[in-house]
C-alpha cells in the first residue's frame, strides 16, 4: 500500500501540484481507475450491440412485412367475368336412351334386318330371293306364323314400283308395328310412373324367370328408378336357394335405399314373399317387388311351388300380386317363346323384361312373344347399368332394329 502511496505522490509531484498523498488518495485513485475500465468497457461493447439490435430491428421489419405479404396479398386487378369471356365448361352428356338402344340392338339390326334390306338392292322378288328373306326371318327369332304372314304380305308390296331398301325397312316397320301395338296400348303405367296420389298403397310385383336370364339384377335396377321417383320400395328376397342372389339383391338395395326382406339360406320362398308383403303394409310402401327363385318352365312341380308363393300372397291383399313380371333373356331366342308360354299358363303374366339385348341378333323373339301370347313388353335392357334398363317404347325399338333414323 505505501508503494502506492509512493507512486501517487511521485505523479503529484511531477504534474506539479501541491498535494501530499496520502491512503484515501490511493483508494480514491483506484476508484477512478475502475470508474474508467467500467466506461471503457461500455464504450467498446456498446457499438456492437447497438449494430446487432438494429441488425434485429431491420430483421423483425423484414419477417413483419413478409408475414404481412403471405397473408394479406397485393389486390390484384378485379376482370369481370362474362359468359363472352369465361364460358362455362359443362360435363359431357352420356349417351342418350336411344343411343344406348340402337348400339344394343345394333347386332340384330346388322346381322339379320340388315341383311333382309340389302336383298332389294336391285334384286327382284322372285322365289329365290323370298326363300332367302324366310331363312333370315326364321334366324331373327320372330316365329315361323310371323314369318309366314310376312312374305305372304311382301310378296303384294314388292310387286309396286320402285320397292328398294328403304321402301322394304318401312314395310317391315308399319308390319311388326301391327303386330305389337295394340298389346303394347294394355301397360300399367304405375309400373313406370310413381303416382304421388297412391302414395301408401301398396302395389306389388312379382318378378319371375328361370336363372340366369338377369331377374335379380332386373329388379335391383326396377326398384332404384321407383325410388328415385320418391316411392317407398320394400324387396322381398324370396330366392333362398342362392345366397349369392340374395346378397347381390341386397347391395342393389343399399344403393336404391330400398328396405330388404331375407331369411335364411332354405327358408320357404312362400314364406319370405309373405313376411315382405306384411313389412310392405306395416309401412304404408308404395311398392313390394318380390324376387322369386328361379323356375326351369319345363319343371311342373317347380313351378307349382312359385304359383303357391303367389296365392300366398292373397292372404294379405287378395289383389295381390298386382303386377307378375317375366323376365327374359334374348339371347334364348325361339326358346323364350316356350318359357313365356309356361309362365303365363301358370301365374297368368302381366308384363315381360326384355334383358341382355345388346349381346344377340335374337331380339326378334320379343315380336313373336307379344303377338301370341298378347303379353306387353314392359322394360327392355341393353346393358348391366341402372340407365341401360329403360321403358320400352315400340316405336323407338323398330326404329332401332330397322335401323330407321
């Protein structure tokens, strides 16, 4: 400490001041000094921080005007938008009904009537020709009386002047429209058309065929048009034999938001169609179809069973059925005349579906059909979606097969 002292009074000395030093000095000396080291020490740090927070600021600012950016967009110019400068792009339209019929009548109208027109194409009507017109007849499937009719007919018609192609396709048309029309006046149009002022009255309709002909899908396809038209629809799955059937009708349900009646794998057919019927009154539905096992027509006893699922019936409604529908494959040709003929001698028909006539030159069958057993064609289908099953209209289904625009 007195060194110190020294050291204060030699610095006194030589500064030439009168000051004797003494230890308060040296304490006061040191506390200057340190007061000096603090403030050199602010000053050297202060620069450095004063550059990092304004680097800060500038960042802050920086991430402020960016937020600023991504969430609040310059406005862009306003275009205003009119169906001159912006038109709207609507979906492509699918095919209409009657596209859908000819291109599923297109293998009967090229492989048969097709064929029959071209015959007068400067050809005349002499026995050789008629014998190749009767050859394509019988390959359409209408029926050897049809077929008969038709030459005899035919052979008057070609003796005019200037019967070519398209004199023979109108020929053809205004026949077969002959044949067909009157029946095809006798359709309830309940099957087509929910009618809001029988809402709650029941109808019922039973659905019949052999297997195979598409009854299941038929009636997955009737009962989602009816309930798109508002009706309540209750489905009886009264086909026990087939689970698979029975589970396929089930998911055709599901979408068609259909209520379905089952029972167990082997249960009484009779039964079920009953317990679907009693659900269908219970809740004031507006239709019950009943999907009924399929029947070979050449087996009496089978069919005796499906006419006792249908009495059954009149236990509830004594109307009932209102509706017994025959389902048909085309593609059986002759063959569906002999099943139409079974069916409607033992459950006395009220309508035919027509199915799968996109797959067969056999669609003719349904002339023959209609004209014998005076049963009108109901629906006729061209394919496996809800849209190919549709309202058979006899003049767009000539025109179809004829190939007539």
């Amino acid at each position: 400490m007195n060194d110190l002292v020294k050291l204060l009074q030699d610095l006194y000395d030589q500064s030439g001041q009168n000051i004797t030093a003494d230890i308060n000095h040296v304490y006061g000396a040191g506390g200057a000094i340190g007061l000096l080291l603090v403030l050199s020490l602010y000053l050297i740090f202060k620069k450095p921080s004063k550059k990092i927070e304004e680097a800060d600021v500038k960042t802050t600012e920086a991430i402020d005007n960016k937020e600023e950016v991504s969430t609040t967009p310059k406005e862009a110019p306003v275009e205003e938008v009119t169906p001159e400068t912006a038109p709207v792009e609507e979906a492509p339209a699918g095919p209409t009904w009657k596209e859908r019929l000819k291109k599923g009548l297109s293998k009967s109208s090229n492989e048969v009537w097709g064929k029959l027109g071209s015959i007068f194409t400067g050809k005349k009507l002499d026995d050789d020709t008629l014998e190749e017109v009767e050859e394509l007849l019988y390959g359409a499937d209408i029926g050897p009386t049809i077929a008969a009719e038709l030459i005899e007919e035919l052979e008057e018609e070609a003796k005019k002047d200037g019967f070519g192609e398209q004199e023979f396709k109108q020929f053809l048309k205004q026949f077969l429209d002959s044949k067909m029309n009157t029946v095809q006046k006798g359709v309830d149009v309940d099957l087509y058309n929910f009618d809001e002022s029988n809402r709650g009255k029941t109808k019922v309709i039973m659905v019949v065929g052999v297997n195979g002909a598409g009854k299941t899908t038929t009636i997955g396809k009737l009962a989602t048009k009816l309930t798109g038209q508002g009706a309540k629809v209750v489905v009886g799955a009264c086909d026990t034999f087939r689970a698979a059937a029975v589970d396929q009708l089930e998911v055709w349900c599901q979408r068609a938001g259909a209520e379905m009646i089952r029972a167990k794998e082997g249960a009484n057919p009779s039964g079920v169609g009953y317990d679907a019927l009693q659900a269908a009154l219970n809740s004031n539905a507006d239709y019950c179809i009943l999907d009924t096992a399929g029947r070979l027509h050449t087996k009496g006893n089978l069919m005796d069973e499906l006419k006792k699922s249908r009495d059954v019936l009149k236990k509830l409604d004594e109307s009932a059925p209102h509706q017994t529908l025959l389902v048909i494959d085309a593609i059986t040709g002759q063959n569906a005349i002999r099943q139409a003929e079974e069916f409607n001698n033992t459950l006395g028909l009220s309508g035919l579906i027509f199915t799968k006539c996109d797959g067969s030159s056999k669609a003719g069958a349904a002339i023959g059909i209609v004209d014998k057993l005076k049963v009108p064609i109901t629906y006729i289908g061209v394919g496996e979606q809800v849209e190919d099953l549709n309202v058979f209209n006899l003049n767009e289904y000539l025109d179809a097969l004829l190939d007539l625009d």
